[in-house]
C-alpha cells in the first residue's frame, strides 16, 4: 500500500490532542457489505447502514479493490451522469483515468486524488488505462461522495487534480503514525483539497501498537473507516478491522489504535479519518444525483435524458446520445 510515504516520520510536524481534550465515544461499529460497481469491479460499502444523521455531510463511501488484476481484466464505470455533490477518488495502488463533459480530468496514480464538484450536472468516465487492462495489475482505492448545500447544488463544475506529493504529511509525538491530510485542516495543517462544506480527510498508517489521538472539531461528526489490518477506537478500544467503520460520537478528540500483531498480508493499520459539519437539510438521493426534493431529482433525470448535462467527447467514438447503461 504505498500511497504517499517518508523513510523517517520524526521529520514531519508532529500532532496530538491537548491534555483537556473530550474524548469521543465510539457509537457502533459497522461491517461494510461487499458488492460489484461499474462494469463489475469490486467494492465495499463502507457506510452501509448507517443512519445519515451520523454521516451528513457524507453520502456514500465506496473501497475500490485491494484487488489483483489478471491481465485484461481491470474494469471501470461507463460514462455516467452526476448532479448536486461532489465525489472524491483516492487511488492507493493502481492507476485510473478519468473525463468528463465539462473538460476536466487526467490520470492518478499511487497517493493522489480527483476532487469532482458536478454541482449543476456533467457526465464522466473512470476507467483504467489500456496498458494497465493489457498487463493487469494491483488496484486499491476510495471514493467518497460529499453533499453540497441547496444554495451550492447548482453551482458550475468544478475539478481538481491532487497530486500525492501536495498533500500535508504529520505524524504522532512518537512518529508511529503517519498522516496524509488530504483536505481540510488538522491541528492548524491544511491539506490541498477545496471544499465547499467544510471537512476533514485524513488517511492514517499506524505501525503495529502505535496510538493517535487527534484534535478534532467539535462541530464536525466523527467517522474512521480501516483499510487494511486490525486495531481499535475510541476509549472503549472497540476492536475494528478491514471493512468496518467506527461512528464517534461527540467531544474534541479521536482516538485509533494499531493492534501490536497485525495480518500477516498487512504490515500496518490503515485508516481512513472523516469529519464534516452537517448540512442539515433535507436530502433526495437516487442513483446519480442528490439534490433536497423529489421534483429536483425528477428534474435531473428531465436535464440528463434532454442532454443538458453535457455530452460525451467524440474522440471516444461514442455520440452525443449519453453513456450507455
């Protein structure tokens, strides 16, 4: 799992929660059901039920992978319509290229992610490259998808190429954790990404026994799912391993812990951190689009069906009729 990495974490700026920090509860802990996206590679559904008072301003989040492809098997989606939030692809391992009808995209490979703001609607593409669908390889990745507010829902797109060199890395005063803040801020350190409902991401590695005690903002919800390995959360240390998803409640710090032994594929713990301030507005979600009414989702498929959300590029050979399925 490289993603982004450093020889020696004692280098970074060190963060840890002050001595008068609230400790958030762990409220459950949920195992992601296992299911197949796109033209049928796999995932993991790392919200799955959830209730969304505890997620909001998160939608969905999705594991890509850790998969081994043979070679021609890499699969990604087909051209696709979204409206009214924006998603974020984090690639791990592997490599994903991605279009859409707006102009925006280009390729990510180990450590970076595409920021995607659909707002009033476009259509994309995510899909491996040819040379990767020839020779096969490794693919481990996230997508999350995070609300917009009513008054930002129709906003233009908008999309960012985050390269994992720009990210902010930091570690524990003991440097047994390493920390890629991805957007937001923690403990004063921004990371690249722009949003527009305020959060924080935040992927963690943690050596075998290492502990992180983190600041967090006590107007954010609190969310870790774990990626690789085993350990705990919370002051309860509620065991977690890959696939599940902690729910903190509230208080002003967040605790995960690495087990001392970890699975024998699986040097370290990997998390994946989440806070965000709630929209608090009402949400309809289907399929491709989340907008706060019914008639706005029936107005989006109107918008999509009419080609008013963009058209697919020419130079796919595909025509101006939408993406097919």
């Amino acid at each position: 799992m490289p993603a982004v990495t450093v020889e020696n974490p004692l280098t970074l700026p060190r963060v840890t929660a002050p001595s008068e920090a609230v400790a958030r509860p762990v409220l459950a802990v949920t195992t992601a059901p296992s299911g197949f996206e796109g033209e049928g590679f796999p995932v993991r559904r790392a919200f799955a039920g959830i209730n969304y008072r505890h997620l909001d301003p998160f939608i969905m989040m999705d594991q890509m992978g850790e998969v081994e492809y043979a070679p021609g098997e890499p699969k990604g989606t087909p051209w696709h319509p979204h409206r009214g939030f924006e998603t974020v692809t984090y690639i791990i391992d592997g490599i994903f290229d991605h279009q859409d009808s707006n102009g925006g995209g280009g390729t990510i490979t180990n450590g970076d992610t595409q920021w995607m703001t659909a707002g009033s609607g476009l259509l994309h593409i995510e899909a491996p490259p040819e040379h990767l669908v020839v020779s096969g390889g490794l693919f481990h990745g996230l997508q999350l998808w995070v609300n917009l507010p009513a008054k930002d829902k129709m906003m233009a797109p908008r999309y960012q190429d985050i390269r994992g060199g720009s990210v902010q890395l930091l570690t524990t005063p003991d440097g047994g954790a390493l920390l890629r803040v991805i957007a937001g801020e923690l403990d004063g350190h921004a990371g690249p990404g722009i949003t527009h409902t305020p959060i924080t991401m935040v992927h963690a590695t943690l050596a075998p026994g290492a502990e992180l005690t983190l600041p967090w903002r006590e107007d954010f919800n609190g969310l870790a799912y774990v990626l690789a390995g085993r350990g705990s959360v919370g002051p309860d240390r509620r065991p977690v391993h890959m696939g599940q998803t902690a729910v903190f409640g509230a208080g002003s710090s967040l605790t995960v812990r690495a087990d001392e032994k970890q699975d024998s594929n699986t040097p370290d713990l990997e998390v994946v951190l989440l806070g965000g301030q709630p929209i608090r507005e009402p949400m309809a979600h289907y399929g491709p689009f989340v907008m706060n009414t019914k008639d706005e989702l029936m107005q989006a498929f109107e918008d999509f069906q009419k080609g008013r959300l963009g058209t697919v590029p020419a130079v796919h050979g595909m025509t101006a009729s939408g993406p097919q399925g």
